[in-house]
C-alpha cells in the first residue's frame, strides 16, 4: 500500500506542476493582451485631415452639432437648400434630410 500511495502522490506532483505552469502562462498571455490594447488605445481614431463638402449655391451653414459619432450640419436658408447634411466620424457625408412642409 506503500508503494501505491507513493505512485499517488508522484501523480498528484506531476498534475500540479503542470497546472502551475499553465495558470503562469495564462497570467502572461492576459498581461501581454492587456499591454497591447493599452498601446493601440490612443492610435483607434482615425485623422480626419481636410474634407471638402459641397453645398449647393446659396446655402450657408448656420449650425454643427454632434450626434453620437456624427456631425450634422443645418444650412440656410431653408428654401434652396437640404435642411440636415450628416457626416460620419472620417467626414464623409452620410445622408441629406431636406423637410417639405405637409400639403
């Protein structure tokens, strides 16, 4: 019986210096993890540089406010031109909002 609990214990050794090394690896990998998007945090956003939006003649914009990740521009005067122009987070324009009034 001596010699099975010393077999045991040899086996109960082995298993819990294996799932040593694989809880120290683990730590390692999440630690690496965690350091690579702490430094690719700031790098996300893309520039946005200079963007060109056409207007038609005659329109002005008379307000910019932000939306979530957008921008939406209000031009006037309201006769000849869109109501709402919204860009996106790099600038480009998403969609025209023109109100037409009820008949």
């Amino acid at each position: 019986m001596a010699e099975r609990l010393d077999g045991n214990l040899a086996t109960l050794k082995a298993v819990v210096i294996v799932m040593g090394i694989l809880i120290i690896i683990g730590f390692a990998v999440v630690v690496v993890e965690i350091t690579r998007r702490v430094a690719t945090l700031g790098s996300t956003a893309a520039a946005v540089g200079t963007r060109t939006i056409n207007l038609p003649s005659g329109c002005t914009v008379a307000q910019i406010a932000g939306v979530g990740d957008r921008l939406v521009l209000r031009l006037e005067p309201a006769a000849s031109c869109p109501d709402l122009i919204y860009l996106d987070a790099s600038g480009r324009e998403v969609g025209r909002v023109e109100l037409a009034p009820a008949p």
